[in-house]
C-alpha cells in the first residue's frame, strides 16, 4: 500500500537541530580554558546542508566562504585550506614558483612565535632568521628587521601575536627599500586592523588559521589573502595537486593541447608540484556562519579583557600587560602577561596556581624558537642574543579570555590572581 505522509523534508531537520540547541542552552567548558568553540545551530545546520547535498570535498560552500573572507578583510582573494600550517606552506610556495626564490634564500621573522611560521620555511628549502621582538607590543621589532637583510633575504615574515597588529607601516617601508616581499601571518588576528584596515591585507600576501581556539573555527582550516591575480592562480594550483586550476578551463575539458600530451583531460594537467591541502565543504559550512559572528565574538572578548585589565592593573608593578597601540585593534586571541624580571616569584610558582584552581595557562608558543630543539638543529640565522624573546620565553604566560567562559568563571580568574599576590603577601 502506497504511503501517502509527506517525507521528513530538510527544514524539519534543521528546525530538530535548532530545538536542541535551543533546550541545550550555552554550555560553558568545565576548565577555564585558553580556548573553545562558540557556535550553535546555525553552524550545525549549514553543515547538515552539506552532508545531506552530499558535498563533502571542496565544493560550492568552500568558494562562498573565500568570498566572505576576501570581502571581510579587504582582499580581492582569498584561498581555503585545510590549516594555517598549509596556508603559510603554499603562500611560500606561490612567492618561490612565481618569483623564482632560490632555495637557501632567507626569511626574516620574530623569534618568539608558533613553530608553524618557521616549519614551512624550512620544509620548502628557505632559511629562517630570527630576529628580536618589540619589548611592549611583543611583535617582530621593525628596528632589527633591517639589521638582518642579506644578500640572501627575500621575505619579511611578521606576525600579528596573540592579535595585536604588528607595525606594518614601518615594515612595508623597509620592504619597499629593500624589495623585498611581505607574508603576513594573521593565524591569530582574526578582526584586528589597523586604521580600520584588516589584517592581513597590508602584504603580498597573509593568512589565518581556523583552528579550534582561534577567535573563529572551521575545527581544522586556513585561508590565504592576496590582491594578485598571479599568486591567487598559484594558489588554487598548489592546494590541489599542482593542477590546472579548474577556475581558467571552465567547459573547455578538452581545451590543452601539447606535443607530449596531444589533446588532453583539462582536469588531469599538472603544470607544477603541488600538495592536497584543501578545505571541505563541512569546513567551510561552519566558517560561513563563523565570519558573520566574528566582530560579535571579538566584541566579546574586548568586553573581557578590559575587565582582566581593570583587575590586574594593580599588580603592575609585577606583571607587564598587554598594551594596545592607537588606532589599531587588537583581537586578543588569548590574555597575554610577562612577569616583571624583578617579581618575588616565577612563572612556575603563578602557572601552578592557576594551574591547580582549573586555569588553563600556557607560555608564549615555543618562548624563542632557535632554541626550540626541533629548530636548534635545522638551518637558520639568528640576529643578535635575542634579548626580549628569551625574556618572553620564560616568563610569558596567557591565559583564556574567549567568550565561552561564564562570567563566574571570569571572576574566578580575577579572585585566583587576587589570592595568588595575597598568599605572596604582595600588594
């Protein structure tokens, strides 16, 4: 017998979704952590969508959302894949197959940073050379960019730590003298600007992570910014296996022809090495809803980090603060402080503290990356004894400031610094 009931239809499943998450309520992480996702059903459904549509791969969301991405930060293009990691790799990878960059060719960079600045560097055979940060905004020092230029130097690496701008009119400057070119690695900075200008739109190129803790997430997921049509058709090559990229054969399949070839499968012509570096559509379903969130998020954190501001200025006299330069936004991606070299105590005493009252605490990424055992070893040129890095490296400490906290637990992290300094006998 024919069953005449309507088919659960999509908008039934999404209005399901939409209900749950609605009695689920916004369920702030059991640890006071340094991050965590902050999405709900918008995120969920949109994902939903894909899997239904069977668009699992890279598909119509991917190039949605690159849309957006260009959009919100200001660039003509932008390209996804699948971390930060493999946005720095194949934005490197774009300045060596366009502009021919020798392998041994240096890239100046701060010392203090995540080691997924320097690793694509060296994996693609370029050297690394670390320089010194700026001892209040903790980002690459423009002043000891030009100490290190070589005859070997082709790219200036800054990036934007924890969020905080880096001086980009200054390193533009000594970029333009020098002709050199700028990679900017905004893994972190997701919103911050300067002059109301995004980051990373002031380089050649520049990139954002969507990990997880970052202020927006696609769980695993990165994007490369460019406003040149050249490294933008690099791009979408080298994300995908070093193919022809589909978006210049448009219903021409059969359209290349060579000697060695004859006429051939446009989708199966390599026209250089590449890597399978691609976000999917599952990915890129959450980063749409992300995107449109963004600034609220942000809006968020700021609201928290005045608040940490207002409470731990009273212990300026032992901790050093994050400070914010005029005219540029900071998206705080986490709660950074460095413990005044003359303090009565150590990171290890604070972070233990935290630590035990269920404060997630971590140290400035590697501290200062030469040092770094995996790094020690490879090859790279350090400028100077790195003075404000290894300072950074042992005593830098940041702790969550993301907007899944609850307010009790950001009045936790108030009282755990109060009663640390009073256990001191510190005022």
């Amino acid at each position: 017998m024919k069953n005449n009931k309507p088919g659960v239809t999509k908008n039934d499943i999404f209005s399901l979704v939409t209900r749950y998450m609605k009695e689920k309520g916004v369920v702030s992480p059991s640890r006071i952590s340094i991050g965590a996702p902050a999405y709900d059903e918008k995120e969920l459904n949109q994902a939903i969508d894909s899997l239904l549509d069977v668009w699992i791969s890279m598909g119509p969301k991917v190039k949605s959302f690159e849309k957006q991405a260009a959009k919100y930060v200001g660039t003509k293009y932008a390209v996804a894949v699948n971390s930060g990691s493999s946005a720095n790799l194949i934005a490197l990878a774009t300045f060596i197959a366009v502009h021919k960059i020798p392998r041994g060719s240096e890239v100046i960079m701060p010392a203090t940073t995540f080691a997924t600045v320097a690793s694509p560097v060296i994996q693609l055979g370029l050297v690394p050379v670390y320089v010194d940060i700026d001892k209040n905004s903790w980002n690459i020092d423009p002043t000891q960019i030009e100490k290190a230029i070589s005859k070997n130097t082709r790219i200036i690496m800054p990036v934007h730590t924890f969020g905080n701008p880096a001086d980009m009119d200054l390193i533009k400057n000594i970029a333009k003298k020098h002709k050199l070119l700028i990679l900017e690695d905004a893994c972190e900075a997701h919103g911050a600007s300067i002059r109301n200008r995004k980051v990373p739109s002031f380089g050649d190129m520049g990139t954002w992570s969507f990990f997880v803790a970052h202020n927006i997430t696609t769980g695993e997921g990165g994007m490369v910014f460019t406003n040149n049509e050249e490294y933008y058709n690099a791009l979408i090559s080298l994300r995908e296996f070093g193919r022809m990229p589909a978006e210049n054969n448009a219903n021409k399949r059969l359209a290349y022809e060579d000697k060695y070839l004859g006429r051939y499968d446009t989708r199966y012509i390599f026209i250089r090495l590449g890597y399978n570096v691609r976000m999917t559509d599952i990915a890129a379903s959450l980063g749409i809803e992300q995107l449109k969130k963004l600034d609220d998020l942000n809006a968020m954190r700021f609201e928290r980090v005045n608040r940490y501001m207002d409470a731990l200025k009273t212990f300026h006299k032992y901790l050093e603060l994050p400070s914010v330069k005029k005219n540029t936004v900071h998206s705080f991606y986490g709660f950074p402080f460095i413990i005044r070299k003359d303090s009565p105590f150590s990171r290890r005493d604070i972070t233990s503290f935290l630590e035990d009252r269920n404060i997630e605490t971590r140290p400035f990424f590697a501290g200062c990356l030469p040092d770094q055992p995996g790094f020690r070893i490879e090859p790279h040129r350090t400028v100077g004894k790195l003075p404000i890095s290894r300072w950074a490296r042992d005593n830098g400490i940041f702790v969550g400031c993301h907007p899944m906290l609850s307010n009790t637990q950001e009045r936790q992290v108030i009282q755990a610094f109060r009663d640390f300094f009073l256990e001191k006998g510190l005022k």
